[in-house]
C-alpha cells in the first residue's frame, strides 16, 4: 500500500509536469493531459470501498454501533439519533493534527458537501480544541469509544447512510487529500 506522503510526491510531481506542458505547448495539451490524469475530476477512476484504507473495525454495510458521546455542555448523548435520517459524514478528529484541520477547512468549503447537504458530526478526544473553528455539530469521545471502533489515526473518514431508518456505513477510510476525499464522497454518498 503506498503511504500519504509518496501519494503527496506524486501528486505534487505530476502537477508540475502539467504546469511544464501547459507553458511548453499551451492551455489544451496541459488540459488534455491533466484531464487524461484524472486531476481535473473528469474520468476519474471509481474508487473501490475495498481499496480505501479502512483502519477501523467497521466493516461496509454494517450497521453502525450504538455509541454515547458527551455534547459541549458535557451531557450525554447517543450517536445513533444523530445519525438518523440522512446521509453523514463523521469526521474523528485531534487536536495538533495538521490534516485533521485541513479537512475541515475542506468540509466548509466543498461543493460536494454543500451541494448535496450533507451533515458532517465531528467527534474529538479534546472538542474544545475546534470549538471556534467550525459550525459543525462537534462531540466528545473518549478513549474507549475511539478504541472499541479501532481509531488510531487522525482524521478518520466514516461514510453513514441513515435515509432507510438504520445507519449503515458505506465507507471508512484514513488520512485527507483534496481529491482523494472528494472523489471518495462524489462516489459513496
């Protein structure tokens, strides 16, 4: 499996490339050539749920666990009811992790996440530690619940599909990148 920073290298290598032929020879060749990569979006491979990087305990399909989380006011709260309804997006995030907060950066930003409305829950060890930084609805967790589903690393991705009555998670995966993500939610929400 190839680790986020060699995806990150490439990523950065081929984009340059792409810069290089579109001065070289022009705006359509360095089109073509990004379109041909997959970095515009269009024609980009299906991302397979097997193939994401899944380091949790969850498994695709599965019902999502009956869990309780404490609100900013510290009261208990079961996750099941706001998972309820619709398609989610739970984002486990840390306190001191540079990606964690790239990604919510990307959640207000998104028009995949805008346009489809989808809820994103954020769950964190520390919450007071985004309190100002997103809208988002943002709950406690403790260690227990971070290692029952088996979370290690920071953010961890959960897709969840509420809108049959029961929250079935449709994807899991580790780690953020731009338009790894998106292509991750365009294709699993």
């Amino acid at each position: 499996m190839v680790n986020t920073a060699t995806t990150n290298c490439r990523s950065f290598i081929l984009k340059a490339v792409i810069v290089c032929i579109t001065i070289a020879f022009g705006i359509y060749p360095g089109m073509f050539f990004a379109t041909k990569t997959g970095l515009t979006g269009v024609g980009r491979p299906v991302i397979e749920p097997d193939n994401t990087r899944n380091p949790t305990n969850l498994e695709i399909d599965d019902r999502f666990p009956d869990l309780q989380a404490a609100d900013p006011e510290d009261n208990p709260v079961d996750i099941s009811p706001l998972l309820a309804g619709k398609q989610r997006l739970i984002a486990f995030v840390a306190d001191g992790c540079h990606p964690c907060h790239n990604l919510l950066d990307y959640f207000k930003t998104s028009e995949v996440v805008a346009e489809n409305g989808y809820q994103v829950i954020l769950f964190s060890a520390d919450p007071d530690a985004f309190a100002g930084l997103t809208d988002f609805p943002l709950y406690a967790v403790t260690d227990e619940i971070m290692s029952s589903l088996q979370i290690q690393s920071m953010p961890t991705i959960i897709g969840i599909d509420g809108s049959k009555g029961i929250s079935i998670v449709t994807f899991a995966t580790a780690g953020f990148g731009y338009e790894y993500t998106g292509a991750l939610l365009a294709e699993y929400l």
